[in-house]
C-alpha cells in the first residue's frame, strides 16, 4: 500500500482510536453498497433497453412447475 494512503491511515486511526485494519474494513463494505448500485443502475438499464426481460413472481413459479396454470 502506499506510503501515504497508510500515513493518512494512521492519522483517522489515531483521531478515531481505530485500527488501520478496522477503518479498511469500513471502507471496504461501503465501496461494496456503492458496487451494488452501480450493479443495480446497470441491471435497470438492461431491462429498460430490451437487452434483458423480467418475470413475474407467477411466471417463475409456473416455469418451475411449483403452480397448476
């Protein structure tokens, strides 16, 4: 890692009293809910353009046979 992320590490640490491995951890799992957004955006955009379809809950139920039609 680079000498100044770790720097700038240490100083939240110590301001916070966290451990740097704490404060990565943090970051880590807020990047992963902006990557799931940004999955989402996508997703939408799949199904709004016609590239991708959905189903109804229905649908799925009757595809795998768990309803009578």
């Amino acid at each position: 890692m680079d000498e100044e992320l770790l720097a700038e590490l240490d100083q939240y640490g110590s301001t916070l009293e966290r451990t740097r491995t704490y404060l990565i951890e943090k970051a880590v799992v807020s990047y992963f809910d902006t990557l799931d957004e940004i999955v989402a955006d996508m997703r939408i955009d799949e199904v709004k353009s016609g590239r991708t379809s959905v189903m109804s809950l229905e649908e799925v139920a009757q595809k795998l046979e768990l309803i009578d039609v």
